[in-house]
C-alpha cells in the first residue's frame, strides 16, 4: 500500500468512526435517557436524532474530504468506481476502512454509555436501535428495500449538484455543511420505515461490534436476516443516484457548452 493510500484509508477510517461516534452517540442520549420504554424514541428526540446525523456526517466529511474525498460509504466508493473514474483498486482498501471505522466508533459508544446500556436493558436485547437500522414492518421486505434505494438515490443525485461545479458552484468550506443538509432532510423525509442507513458500513460495522458486545437482537445473527437491506440496497440507490445525475443535468451541462 503506497503511502497516499494509507494516508486515504486513514481518513476515511477517521471520518466514518466520527459519523458513528457523533451519530450513534446522538441515538444513546435519546433512547437512553428520554425516559421511554427501552428502544422508545421520546421527547421530541427523532429531531435531535436526524440533526444529530448531519452534523456527524458534516464533520466526517469535513475531517476527510481533502484528503480521500469523503466517501465514508461503501455506496459513494462503488458508485464512483462504476460511474465517476474511482480507481478499483482503492475500492477494497476504502470500504475496509469505513467498516472498521464505524465498528469502532460504535464500540467507543457503547463502551461509554455501558452503565446506562446495563441500567436501561440489562440483557442487550431492546436497544440495537441504537446502532443499526431496523424496519418499521418486518413482513414486507420490500418497502424497506425501496426505501433504502430512494434515500440514498437522492443523496447521491443530491450531492453530485452540490459538488458540481457547473451546477451549484459552492465553495469547498461549504461542501460538509451541505452534504450534512441532505442527510437531515433524508432523516426527515424517508427516515421511519427502515431507518435510513444510506450507507453499508454505517449499519454493518456497528452490528459486527453489537455481536461481540453481546446484544442479542442484533440484526445479524439472531436469523431475522434485517443486516441484507441496508447493505444490498444502498449500494444499488447509490448508483441510480449517481447514473441518473449523470445523465440528466451532468449531460444537460455538457451540451451547453
């Protein structure tokens, strides 16, 4: 591994472990200490939980942006592998990192907030929600898998404007803050049938650290399969995102020159 590779995977691996720790964190607070029932979201607290993902995925991406481009998400990695010019070699590489940056950063979560875990649900069994996405209706597969596609079609779609120079124009500085803007207005707008993970390693590295933890509904191991939808079907929203921007204002932009 060449030493700008390493310098890119390290950033990557920073900004994905800050998403978690400011986003996971966010969720803890509210479904540890709002006062419900454990896994309730009370108070108020899903506004607090979708601001409180923007500004983490804003400051992962502002941590990284400069220097691996901020993908912090399997999906954006392949999606610019397939359509942008991404290097395949730095696919792997850059997904690992994501992966254990998010295991991490929910392990430092979980580590802190251990007292009130225990407290709140001694068992580890109602409070996953906390670190990974669950659907709203468990029998109908497919509304979670559509919804997932949708997200994180529009973040890719959304994000392409905002970083493209012919479209928006926005200075770099800009660039996190409004990147975090879109994940709010997700969280908001498609945030409650499947939890809008929008990114594979959001949700899959956080349930491989549940699992060593010892939580028993999490999603991976427990035979109930709910790890397959945020993986599979982010990475599928993001290359309609992408494509679908690409041929319709990209090339809009390109014929008017």
């Amino acid at each position: 591994m060449t030493n700008k590779l390493l310098q890119e995977v390290m950033a990557e691996f920073i900004g994905t472990m800050v998403i978690l720790l400011f986003g996971a964190g966010v969720v803890a607070m509210v479904q540890l200490f709002g006062g419900g029932a454990p896994g309730e979201i009370v108070n108020g607290g899903y506004t607090n939980i979708t601001l409180g993902w923007g500004v983490a995925v804003a400051l992962g991406v502002a941590i990284s942006g400069k220097i691996s481009g901020g993908h912090l998400n399997p999906a954006v990695t392949i999606a610019s592998a397939l359509l942008r010019g991404f290097p395949w070699s730095k696919v792997g590489p850059y997904v690992a990192a994501q992966m254990a940056g998010a295991f991490a950063g929910a392990g430092v979560v979980f580590l802190n907030y251990r007292p009130a875990f225990l407290k709140v649900d001694p068992m580890l069994e109602k409070t996953a929600g906390v670190f990974a996405t669950f659907p709203a209706f468990p029998e109908m597969p497919l509304a979670g898998f559509m919804d997932q596609v949708i997200g994180t079609a529009l973040l890719l779609f959304v994000v392409s404007a905002l970083t493209d120079e012919n479209t928006l124009g926005a200075p770099a500085w800009m660039t996190p803050m409004l990147v975090g803007l879109v994940v709010v207005g997700i969280g908001m707008s498609f945030g409650a049938l499947h939890g809008y993970a929008i990114n594979p390693a959001r949700d899959l590295g956080p349930r491989l650290m549940m699992v060593v933890a010892g939580f028993r509904n999490n999603g991976l191991t427990d035979g109930s399969g709910v790890w397959l939808i945020p993986v599979v079907a982010p990475v599928l929203g993001a290359i309609v995102g992408a494509a679908a921007y690409d041929f319709t204002i990209r090339r809009a932009h390109h014929e008017q020159e």
